[in-house]
C-alpha cells in the first residue's frame, strides 16, 4: 500500500506540472495568488490574499521538480504547503478560510493580517480539518501563533471533518472550549477499538480511518447587510 500511495503522490506531481508547463507554452497569464497579492474587492467583499509565502511557493516548486527529476524520487512537497489562507471582510467583519494551512503557514499570514490592520475574525473554517499539523497546541505564553490567534475571544467555527483521524483529539478539545463549533459530523463519537486484542508490532502504529455518523444538515454562514454575522445549521 505504501508504494501505491507514493506512485499516486508522483502522479499527481506530474499532473500539476503538465498543467503548469501547457499554461507557460502558451503563455497564460498566471496571477500570483500567495501572500504577495493585493486584496481585491467584489461587489463591497474584500479578499485579503494571507498565506502561502512567495518564497515558500518557490522553493516547494522547485523541489518538486527536483524530486521528479531524480531516478529514486524523494518525498514530494505536502500538497497542503500550497493552500491558500483567504480573509473575506464585509462591513467591517470579517471570515477567515484556513483551507488546509499548516501550522507554519500561519506566521505569514499573521504578519500580512497586522499589515492590513484587520479585526479579529469572528467566523473560522478550521484548516486542514482539524489536524494537529495546522495547530500550535503549547500554551499562548510561548509564543504560540495559530488561526486562533487571529480570531475574535470566542468565533463561530466551521470544521469540514469527517474520518476519526481528523480532528485530532486535542485540536477538537481546544476548539470545544474556545469556539461554537459546528459540523457536519458527530466529532464526539469515539473511534472503535481497533487493536481489541492489545496486538503490538515494532514501527506499527494504530491508523483510525473510519467514517464518523452524519448530521444531514448544511451549514450557512451570513454576514448581514448591518455586520451582524449569523451561523446556523439547516
């Protein structure tokens, strides 16, 4: 299984690449859509471009050429490295869309928001669907720096989640307790016991890839015309 998964990693990787070289050969306007951007404005919505780096862009492009190119490819760039970090203001509030942002992402997109004196978000989608990678979970007093930091005391968040892998257990908690969280899935529900006999094989670890139940509703976010933001489930 392992080897399938890196062969459909470098494919993938060709994939992108095939795109981005026909786009060049005929020479397709390419917009910079990274934290180098200007926010653009929509009909009274402004979209602030926060994160991925340029120069991260860059170098991760580049080493994907790289892992290509060699005849026993190293591990591709994480394609969540590319995600990009939007803040959607409309009269004066604003929605923070995390995509799938790692947590080293969010120093970029910090220091573009204090550039563009943007208040605090009071609507989150949760990056990466929860996962710990996209979380600085050490206490605020060392420094921490997540999407949480640029969020109002208490936001709305919305977490597209819905294997037992994600969120992770200690995101999930740390998002009960500093936001109103909603999903589409029970996020409570525990993981069944997967290893019931207490088996234990050396460099094996326990993968939980199970559905979580469903709530069949969906989501909707407004921001009305007077700023009042409004989450509800329908």
């Amino acid at each position: 299984m392992s080897q399938l998964a890196k062969r459909a990693r470098v494919e993938r990787a060709h994939f992108v690449l095939d795109v981005w070289t026909m786009v060049k050969c005929r020479k397709i306007e390419c917009l910079s859509y990274d934290a180098s951007r200007e926010s653009v404005e929509v009909g009274g919505v402004t979209i602030h471009f926060l994160a991925p780096d340029r120069g991260v862009l860059t170098r991760e492009t580049e080493r994907l050429h790289t892992c290509l190119k060699e005849s026993e490819p190293a591990t591709p760039p994480d394609p969540n490295v590319f995600s990009l970090i939007l803040a959607i203001e409309y009269a004066g509030k604003v929605v923070l869309l995390g995509a799938d942002g790692l947590r080293a992402a969010w120093k970029t997109a910090h220091t573009k928001w204090r550039k563009k004196k943007l208040p605090a978000a009071l609507v989150l989608k949760v990056p990466h669907h929860g996962a710990k990678n996209a979380f600085d979970l050490r206490p605020a007093n060392q420094q921490r720096l997540d999407c949480l930091d640029l969020c109002s005391k208490r936001p709305e968040a919305i977490i597209f989640a819905g294997d037992f892998a994600h969120p992770d257990p200690r995101v999930h908690a740390s998002l009960k307790e500093k936001t109103n969280l909603h999903s589409f899935f029970d996020l409570d529900e525990m993981p069944p016991n997967s290893n019931p006999l207490g088996l234990h094989t050396p460099g094996a670890r326990v993968v939980h890839n199970g559905i979580r139940p469903q709530i069949h509703c969906k989501i909707v976010c407004e921001i009305k015309s007077s700023g009042d933001v409004e989450v509800r489930r329908e």
